[in-house]
C-alpha cells in the first residue's frame, strides 16, 4: 500500500478545454476506411454503405474533430480522384501502405460520415509530392462561397454550400525519410510559409497547423521545430507533434512511465516556440496539436515490421496495424490523457490516431460484430466527463525508478470543473502497490458553496495486465465502479489498485 494525497484548489486553473483536444484521425490505411467505417455489404449498412454499428461506437467515443486523409497516405494523395461520380473514380497505388486505393471513399463521403457521428473536419494537404496550388485548389473547393469552376464542380457533385473546413495541416511528418517528398527542415519551413500564406489569402479564417517532429526522438527534433517556426511563426497557429508508446522487452512498469515522456516533448515544443516568439519579439503563442498519439506496437510477435501487407502485390484494404490491446495498455492509454489535459494550455488540438481496425479502440470484422478494445472507455469516459475548464492537482506520493525519467510519481492527476461540479481523473503508475488515495476537496467545494457527491465512478482494472477483447470474447475487459469510493470529512477516498485508471464524478 502507498498513500497518495492531493487536493483540488480552483487557483490552480491551467485553462479552459479546448473540445479539439478529443480529436481523432482517419487515414486511407489497411481497412480503416473499407470494412472499416465503410461496408456496403454489412448488415448494418446505410443508404451511403457506412456501418451503422461502427457509427453509434464512435458517437460513444466521442471524438470532435477527425483529421482526414493521413498521414502518410496524404503525401501522394491526389484529393482530386475522391472527388466526382465513384464509378469513374481511379483506382491508384498508395505507396505509403503499399496498398491500392480504390477512392470509393472520398471528400463527400467523408463528410456525410462526419455528420452521422456529429464530429469536424479537419483536412490535411499534400505538400508531399504536391505543393501550393493543389492546397489552393482544395482550399477553394472546400470552402468558397463564390461562382468559380471549383465551386460549380462541387455543386455537380452534391454540395452546393462549402464544407467550411476551420483546421488544416500543411502535410505530414516532413521530417520522415520514410514520408514521399521528405524535405529537411529549411526547404519544408519555405514550402508550408508560402502554401500559409497563399491559403489565408483565399480564406482569412483558417487555422493552420505547420508539420513538427514526427516523435521527438528524430535526430532532427528540436533544431527541426526551431528552423520551421522561423520561417512559419507568422503564417501559423499550431505545430504538430506526435507519439506512439508501447511496452518494451516485457517491462511493464518502464511502460507506465509513458506520461512522463509526453510531458516532456510538449514542454521542450513549447519551450522552442516560445523562444523562436522571443527572437521576433512577439507574443503570439504557437500551439500544440498533438494530431497523432496512442499506444502502437510497432513490431508483430515475430519481431518483423506490421506495417506492409502480407499478401503479395498491391491488396485493397489489408489487415494492417490491427494491434489488439490489454488491459496495461488502457491504463497507460488514459494517463496520456491526463497529461493532455494537464497541458491543455498549449494543447488545443489533439487526434487519438487512429479510430477504427487501425492501432485503434474500435475494431470490426466483415460482415460480422464490432467492438471496444480496451483503450476505448478511458477516451469515452473522460471526453463526457470533462467539464470547461482543467485544474492542476498536486499529488505528495510514493515514486518508482525509471530507467529514462528518474525517480516517477506513482500517482499521476488532473481535474475539469463546471458549473455542476467536478470531473477527477486519477492513474495508478504502480505494478505492485495498491494506492490509498484521498484528495482535499474544500477549496473546490468553498466555491461552489455546498458539499461535492459522487455522481459516478469508473474504475479499468485486470489482475491480468495482458486480458484484452477480441472477436471471440468482445467483453472481457470493460469499466466498473470504483468500490468503496467516498467523499468523507471534505475528501475523495478512494483505494486504487496497481496498473489502474479512475474517473471520479463529483456533482
């Protein structure tokens, strides 16, 4: 047993919530999109072949705004081949995922989706193999509102207003060798400044996010951030970062450290933006979208890379990046939220990458069920239990010893608050001992001038950190309530196994 205590005081305001932050991504990748979202043949299919089934998961979820079309599907995506009647559509080699893509799905479609599951657009341009005038073209045929050969051509294919697009990145992971059209950080930072400023020229309101480090452990992270935001500072609103974690050499409790390590690549992001603020002598602030983030195990069972197909040629929608998840993952899964929120200040868009089949929380299978992997009730549960605003929550508890990060606190905590009360989310970092929380609530309850009751809790927890839902077992590891949980003498007690996530509604 270790004790844990915290208390929530609303001087400790971090910032309001920016609902961006519950973001997801849907990418041309293996079959996300076919019989992923899309399967005309399912039984559940609507009038436009999208799973209905998959469409009450993901309104569950709730994720607000999506990014679309990749990843490194975007950078030799021509957006112009979604676009028009689908049988004349082309079928094309997308030599990201080594995949055909039918373009079955595209643009229109997209956004009929989006509407049926209630979340945003957000579209990435392909500064790949494209450039300036393609993210012009797509621009004007997304979003004008004026009699043009773009326009009309939308109106010919079923949209007669624009789709109004807000968000847009200027291509993706340009850093990555890997990526088609990789540049090094000057010529990238000279392309995304004049594609930024062709863009504002057409539509003044768009909100721009320029292409930080792919991971922070690229060699070039940091002096890539630095160069980009020299030539873009002016012309853009966000960065981009991304990360993946996953359990190495059967290390579980190096695993849970995870939240430290994205703490600290968005602290040292917007240190550099700040900096690079400094030099110009502005106080305009860069903000973080975190536009790609989950738990991905980069390599299969057998030590090879899961990203190919393992069939021969060029397949349409293979079974790529299927990563099935435990219950350990769901844990450390719901402390990098905490740590989203913690920094929701500078985070104001985030993207769980990605949403359905693809290293994600929703998983289907042709013609049959789909159902909730682990990952998925941490994200549902803290996107509808987060109120306005997040409140820093200081925990004095026990540590462990990390190999990378040092000594790291076993207990890791934020709170939201809104006019009906409080959201607390709490995480158990510990493989071994079982924390006895309890958290001061007067000053919260002082301003809200009556007592705090819990309204519910959800406790993810399994004796067996390895336990995951399948297709044979779609129900073995879910949420319960936290047993025992109470509020006594103006606290939060609560008792949180090893390996645990808590969300703790107190109205």
């Amino acid at each position: 047993m270790t004790s844990a205590f915290g208390y929530i005081d609303p001087h400790l305001e971090i910032s309001d919530i920016d609902r961006r932050l519950f973001g997801g991504f849907v990418e041309h990748l293996g079959r996300h999109i076919y019989d992923g979202i899309h399967e005309p043949g399912h039984p559940t299919a609507d009038a436009d072949g999208f799973r209905a089934d998959v469409i009450e998961l993901v309104k569950e979820l709730g994720v607000s705004t999506i990014r679309y079309p990749g990843g490194n599907f975007v950078s030799g995506y021509r957006w112009e081949d979604g676009v028009g009647p689908v049988a004349e559509r082309p079928r094309r080699l997308d030599l990201a995922w080594h995949s055909t893509e039918t373009n079955q799905v595209g643009l229109h479609e997209f956004a009929r989706w989006l509407d049926k599951v209630g979340s945003d657009l957000m579209l990435a341009v392909n500064l790949g193999t494209r450039g300036t005038g393609e993210a012009i073209d797509l621009l004007e045929y997304a979003n004008a509102d004026a009699d043009t050969d773009w326009t009309r051509r939308r109106a010919e294919n079923g949209r007669d207003e624009p789709f109004g697009v807000t968000m847009w990145c200027l291509g993706n992971e340009m850093d990555g060798p890997w990526q088609l059209g990789h540049r090094n950080a000057d010529d990238y930072g000279k392309l995304a400044s004049r594609t930024a400023k062709a863009m504002r020229m057409l539509d003044p309101g768009v909100e721009l996010v320029v292409c930080g480090s792919s991971s922070s452990g690229m060699p070039t992270f940091g002096s890539w951030e630095r160069t980009v935001l020299e030539h873009t500072f002016d012309d853009v609103d966000f960065i981009s970062c991304h990360s993946y974690y996953q359990e190495m050499g059967g290390n579980a409790q190096e695993f849970l450290a995870s939240g430290v390590d994205m703490a600290r690549f968005i602290e040292s992001v917007v240190s550099i933006a700040d900096a690079v603020a400094a030099t110009k002598k502005s106080d305009k602030r860069i903000m973080i979208s975190f536009d790609e983030w989950n738990v991905w195990y980069l390599h299969d069972d057998g030590g090879g890379q899961n990203d190919k197909p393992k069939e021969t040629g060029w397949p349409v929608a293979p079974r790529l990046l299927e990563d099935q998840y435990h219950a350990l993952d769901a844990v450390v899964f719901g402390d990098l939220l905490i740590t989203l929120l913690q920094h929701a200040d500078r985070v104001r868009s985030a993207s769980l990458a990605q949403l359905v089949n693809v290293i994600a929380p929703i998983m289907t299978e042709p013609g049959g069920i789909a159902w909730r992997q682990t990952t998925f009730f941490p994200f549902s549960i803290t996107s509808r239990l987060a109120g306005e605003r997040v409140v820093r929550v200081p925990v004095t508890t026990g540590t462990f010893t990390s190999e990378r990060f040092g000594e790291v606190a076993s207990v890791n905590a934020v709170a939201t608050v809104d006019d009906q009360g409080v959201s607390v989310f709490v995480v158990n970092r510990s493989t071994t001992d079982t924390a006895d929380l309890r958290v001061d609530l007067a000053a919260i309850a002082a301003q809200f001038g009556r007592d705090l009751t819990i309204a519910e809790s959800h406790l993810l927890h399994d004796d067996d950190l390895y336990a995951a839902n399948s297709l044979e077992d779609p129900e073995r590891v879910g949420v319960r309530p936290l047993d025992g949980a109470r509020v006594a003498d103006g606290a939060l007690v609560a008792s949180l196994p090893p390996v645990s996530w808590v969300a703790v509604r107190l109205n």
